[in-house]
C-alpha cells in the first residue's frame, strides 16, 4: 500500500505519533515504535496509516453485509467521538460502563434492552401519567440509570460481527469477550498495550483527545452508509 505522506503529516500535527515512556513498553508492541534515544516512545505512523486503512475497510465491509460494528470506549476523551461515530453509522455503542455478559450473554442483556425500549416508549406514550406523582418520579430515575446502561444498544438487533474499542488493556473485559465471541476487533491502542487478541491494532495515542478524534474523523469521512451512497 502506497503511504499518503500527507496524511502522515496530518496525524503528527494531531499527536498520533506520542507514546508513552520506554518502561511502558509491551514488548508485543515494540514492532509499533520506532527506534529513538528518546525516552518517550514515539509510534510508527506508516503502520498506523496502513492498518487504519484495514480498518476502515473491515467497518465499511460489515456495514455493506448488514452485520453491525459495536463502538466502544468510557474514557472521558472518547465518550463524545464514539457515540458520534456510532450514532452516524446507526450501530451500537457503549460510552458508559461495560455490562458484563454484553457479548457472551447476549440474550439475556437483549431482553433488559427490549424491557428499556418499552418502558421508555410507555413513558413518551404518557401511560404512566394515570401514576401519582410520586410513582412518576420513580420510573423516570429508573428510566434515567436504564438511559446510561442501554441507550447506546437499541440498535443492536443481534450479536455484532466487529467490535471497536480504544485503549484494549483499559477496556480487556470488552476484548476478552468479542475474543470468546470469535468477533473481529479493532483497536486504537498505544505503546503499553498488548496487541496479540487484536484483529486490527492502530497504534497511536489512544488517550490525547486530538489523536481520537483525528482517527474515528478518518473512518466518519471514508466509510459510506447506505444512506449517504
């Protein structure tokens, strides 16, 4: 694949390139640095370049099999870009705290989602308006703690086919999951993390806002849905 040496300069001036110190190193993660006697690490950005292209082609191939691409991240740096990106594409996302089982147990998280999306569609209906006061306030905190757990999963009408997450070692239980699920993942990841039980690692700067933005920016711009072909 011929580099766009253009976008190499892109994503240095967006911070993709920063890593962290030398002794933070996975030593499966050392083929993503290059070779410097600096003591911050600092990121191969051809490899980068080259496997976001990969990973703008296994999004754009599952979106065009209907399958569906799960966005994960619930660092405070993400959260907004990944519900974005998600909302965009209209699949499914999670921005809050992982809900154990989301992948391994997916039916019976499926039904706590139907049970959100009914209740919810009762409230907008105003069938709970016949409750007192009290009783209404009740069921709208219920609805609110049911809003932060599955309001990003409403569109996951089955089990994903891709699962996109960044930082994999912040997020290990959602990889080790999509991993027992036998599900493709990608993963923005940095110099500390292991990228074995990833299917597509991009390596870069997976906590710098700028970083983020820039990559999830790429695959916004370049992965066409039905609706925008």
């Amino acid at each position: 694949m011929e580099i766009d040496q253009k976008k190499i300069q892109d994503m240095m001036q967006n911070g993709l390139h920063y890593g962290h110190k030398k002794n933070k190193t996975h030593p499966k993660a050392a083929k993503f640095v290059l070779p410097t006697k600096n003591n911050i690490e600092v990121m191969n950005l051809e490899i980068t370049y080259t496997n976001l292209m990969k990973a703008i082609e296994m999004i754009q191939n599952t979106i065009n099999n209907n399958g569906l691409v799960l966005f994960v991240s619930t660092l405070p740096s993400a959260r907004d870009c990944i519900k974005d990106i998600a909302k965009s594409f209209n699949q499914p996302y999670v921005v809050n705290r992982w809900i154990g089982g989301l992948l391994t147990n997916y039916k019976t998280i499926s039904e706590r989602v139907k049970h959100y999306v009914e209740m919810k569609n009762k409230f907008n209906d105003g069938e709970f308006e016949k409750y007192t006061k009290r009783e209404q306030v009740k069921i709208e905190h219920e609805l609110e703690k049911l809003e932060e757990k599955f309001g990003g999963l409403v569109s996951m009408h089955k089990k994903p086919e891709l699962v996109f997450v960044i930082d994999p070692r912040y997020h290990k239980t959602a990889v080790i999951e999509a991993n027992s699920s036998h599900m493709d993942v990608i993963a923005i990841l940095d110099n500390d993390d292991n990228p074995t039980k990833i299917t597509c690692p991009i390596p870069a700067n997976d906590s710098s806002v700028s970083s983020i933005s820039y990559i999830l920016g790429e695959i916004k711009s370049n992965v066409k849905t039905k609706n925008s072909i």
